[in-house]
C-alpha cells in the first residue's frame, strides 16, 4: 500500500462525491475516483458507497486480492482506524438493504444422500440468478435433460460369484493418481453459490483426493485458488483462448507457473449458447472474472451470463492454433468439447494428450449429441484413439452406475459440475459429502457387477441395445453422403 497511515471515518466520509470517491474494502481504505466511470458494472454501485464501508457489497461478487491488484499504489491510501468506527457510518447505504436471497432454509447435510437432494435444496435456497445461471441450459433443454437420460438407456450386466470383499476405485488421469475416476469439471463464479467459490472446491476436492479443473471465468485469479490445497495437489486448468492473444499467452505463463499439471482447452463454446433462462433473470453487473475480465451485465437481449461474460473469447480458433497453444506450454492438452468421432480422430492426429466428450453441458448447441452417446461412437468408429490418448466425458452424471458405465465404454474419467456447483452451496464440507456419495455408490456398483478394480471394466458388463441404432457407423447417415446445394 502506498500509504499506510491510519485514516479517520470523518476524513473518508467527507470523498463522497462523484468526483471525489473514497471506499473501504475489508478495512483498506482507496481512492475509486478515477476508476468509478470504467467500473465493470457502471458507477453507480460505487457511488452508492463513497464515504462508506462497501465491504459487504464488494465481497459478495470480486475475489479479495482484486481491488489491490487493480488501482495503482499511489490510490491505495491507508487504513481505516477502528476507533473511529460508528453503528452509523457502518450501516449499509440506503437501498442497500437486499430481500433474502433464499427462499427456506437449508436441511442437514447429514440428510443429503445423493446428488439429487443437493439440487433440490440449491433450487429452494441459492439467490434465484445463480440458480438460473447453473441450471439453464440451452433453447429447449433437450440435450441438457438427454446427457443424463440416456445414461439410464444403457443396462448393466452384474457377473455372480466373484469375490468383491474389497473394491478400489483409485486411477490415474494424465499422469497423476486419484482416488475415485471423477473429477470437478470447470464452472464459472462458483462464488454465486458460496463466498469460498473455488477455493472451497479446491479444499474439498483436495481432502479426499480428487482434481479439479478450474475455469478461466472462476471468481479467484488461481493463484489464490491454489494455495487453498495442498502444496503439490494437481490442479487442471481450463482455457477459454482470448481474442486478445497475448493475455491468453500471459495467462498460460502464470498457470504454468503456479504449478498446473494440464491445460483442457474449451473447443465447443466459440459464442455462448442461447440460455433463455439464464437471459430472463437481471443479472449483477458487478459481476467479473478476474483471470479473464469477463464481466456481467444486460442489454436489449437480456441478462444472460454466459453470453455476456464470454465476449472476449476467440471465435477464429481453429485446428491450425493448436499450433500456437502448443509454443505457449509444454503441459499435456486436452480438448474439451468434441462431438463426434471425426474430430476424435483430428485430435489424436494433432497430437493432444486427451478429450473431453462433452457439450458444455447442453449449454451450447441444443439437439447436440448426448455425451454418452458419442463415447458409443467413438468405440464403433474410431477405437483406436482410446490408445493414443485419454478419454473424458462430462455432463449428465449424477450416480456412481454413470460413472461406471463411462469407464466400462473406455473412459479415462468423467467431469462432474453443476452437482458440485449446488453441493458448494455447503461450503467444503458439502464438496467432501458429495465425493462420499460418489465414491460409495461407485464402489457399490463395481462389486455389484462382480469387479474389484477399474481396470476389470469393459464394455461386455453393458448393454447397450437401447443406443446402438443411434450410434453412427461411418462419416454420417446415407444422406449425408453428398452434400445438397442451397439453392439461392
């Protein structure tokens, strides 16, 4: 701080104009003058807090270190001096006052047996934004709702008389050991769930010994999120590639350096998708990502997050940029977002170290493929690649028997993110609790079908009679075989 001298509530009270602008943040006390007019989400919320304490407000969107990290030294005054704090001048600021952003309260977490009680509480009693953001999906919701329904499509074929007293569900992902063949996919501002956000993903993921994968959009810059773990705990970092290259290459060199064990690289998300209920709800344009400096808002289309906060990425991406991404780092890739077997086979003929199967959750193309489904594919048209590189699949997991059948199928391991996004919404322990759940439903379906070890999973504990005729055989249908021309 450039000036560390203890600073007086009457002395800050009195820069409570728009063109003279002091706040207080966690006790710190700065000069917002000039930044107000280019503030993120527009001046007013900053206003609305000069000459006062706009912790609380602050403290409810933006990572800690943001504020410091933003306004040059010589605007970062002092301190505030406690023995000069009022009841008064404490007080939120008129019409800061929010209605509950709850609507019951929360049950014991004891009494959450599954993934699906943690949706229903997060439904009933996470603000109505941060669950229309998590849970939307997009237009019609039919690939969202299709993820998960088709895994109840494929049936297990349980082996008899084997010995299952003991049953492990430790693997490895992309050279380093895991407890379970699941992991925390990326997800943006879990800190709308829970002022821990990714930190207490980090710290619940860590305890029981599984990754995560944190988003370019998180609500910390990850330098803040890595320490919350273990020193030498992997963390996977997922990139949406800007624009603006140099920052994603400044980004790369800071992960690098923070230790992060790979880069999975979004590939179906060149725009967001059109997530009407996401769009419906207004949302806080304070809202930002510190990494990437996407930021939220509303415009004539509505107040859709995803759409809003993702203005910065790179439509132009292409195969060739792979490139590019590989001169900025030496850690494995992986490619998150492939649809199809045909560009299953691009990527391995590129080189990378893995894929994700995945349609970012339903949130991008709707009537895209199930995820599961192109697993299938992959297996009828290209089963070459699962030894070449490893395999993900993300999106509609919500029992132990999906994560099986995945594995069954040649999966490396399955991502998991809205279901940790609502079990945050119990902080850490909430995290912890939900590995628990997994684990033991997992583990409870192996020694059901008769194995002991992931390595025993193969695709003849499956029956897949219910896809198979949806599953393609070759480049595509019949008539996909010559290409019509539109007639103008």
């Amino acid at each position: 701080m450039a000036d560390s001298r203890i600073i007086s509530v009457a002395e800050i009270s009195r820069h409570d104009s728009p063109s003279d602008i002091w706040i207080v943040v966690d006790g710190r006390v700065y000069d917002v003058t000039d930044f107000a007019p280019s503030h993120p989400g527009g001046p007013s919320i900053i206003l609305k807090h000069a000459g006062r304490d706009a912790t609380r407000a602050y403290d409810e969107i933006h990572a800690p270190s943001l504020i410091s990290d933003t306004l040059p030294l010589e605007k970062q005054l002092g301190t505030v001096d406690a023995s000069t704090v009022t009841a008064e001048w404490a007080r939120p600021p008129p019409g800061e006052t929010k209605q509950p952003a709850v609507k019951g309260e929360k049950p014991s977490l004891h009494s959450i047996i599954n993934s699906y009680d943690f949706e229903a509480v997060a439904e009933q009693t996470i603000s109505k934004k941060a669950w229309a953001f998590y849970s939307s999906a997009a237009t019609d919701l039919i690939t969202r709702d299709a993820n998960k329904s088709f895994y109840d499509k494929i049936w297990l074929r349980p082996r008899i008389l084997t010995d299952v007293r003991w049953a492990s569900t430790k693997t490895r992902i992309l050279g380093c050991e895991s407890e379970a063949p699941f992991m925390v996919a990326p997800a943006a501002v879990a800190k709308l769930v829970h002022p821990e956000g990714e930190k207490a993903l980090a710290r619940g993921a860590a305890a029981r010994g599984i990754f995560q994968c944190v988003s370019s959009n998180a609500s910390f810059p990850l330098r803040e999120i890595v320490p919350a773990a273990p020193s030498g705990y992997p963390f996977f970092f997922q990139l949406y590639v800007n624009s603006d290259r140099p920052k994603s290459e400044a980004l790369l060199r800071e992960v690098t350096a923070l230790g992060v064990r790979a880069i999975f690289l979004t590939v179906d998300a060149p725009l967001a998708g059109k997530r009407e209920a996401d769009e419906r709800v207004v949302a806080d344009a304070s809202v930002s990502a510190p990494m990437t400096g996407g930021t939220a808002g509303n415009d004539e289309k509505g107040g859709g997050m995803g759409r809003l906060m993702g203005t910065y990425i790179d439509a132009s991406l292409s195969w060739a940029d792979l490139a590019w991404l590989r001169r900025c780092t030496d850690l494995p890739i992986v490619l998150k977002g492939v649809q199809t077997a045909q560009d299953a086979r691009l990527a391995m003929e590129h080189g990378v170290q893995g894929i994700v199967l995945s349609n970012h959750g339903g949130r991008s193309l709707d009537t895209s493929s199930p995820a599961v489904l192109v697993l299938l594919e992959l297996r009828r048209c290209c089963p070459e690649v699962f030894d070449s590189m490893e395999v993900f699949v993300d999106g509609g997991i919500r029992r132990g028997t999906d994560i099986l059948k995945a594995v069954c199928l040649g999966a490396t391991a399955v991502g998991l993110g809205r279901p940790f996004l609502y079990a945050l919404n119990y902080g850490e322990e909430g995290v912890t609790h939900l590995v628990d759940i997994l684990k033991d439903e997992l583990e409870t379906s192996m020694k059901m079908v008769g194995i002991t070890d992931l390595g025993q999973a193969h695709p003849g504990l499956l029956n897949t009679a219910d896809l198979d005729h949806l599953v393609p055989r070759a480049e595509g249908p019949p008539y996909a075989l010559g290409r019509a021309k539109a007639r103008l």
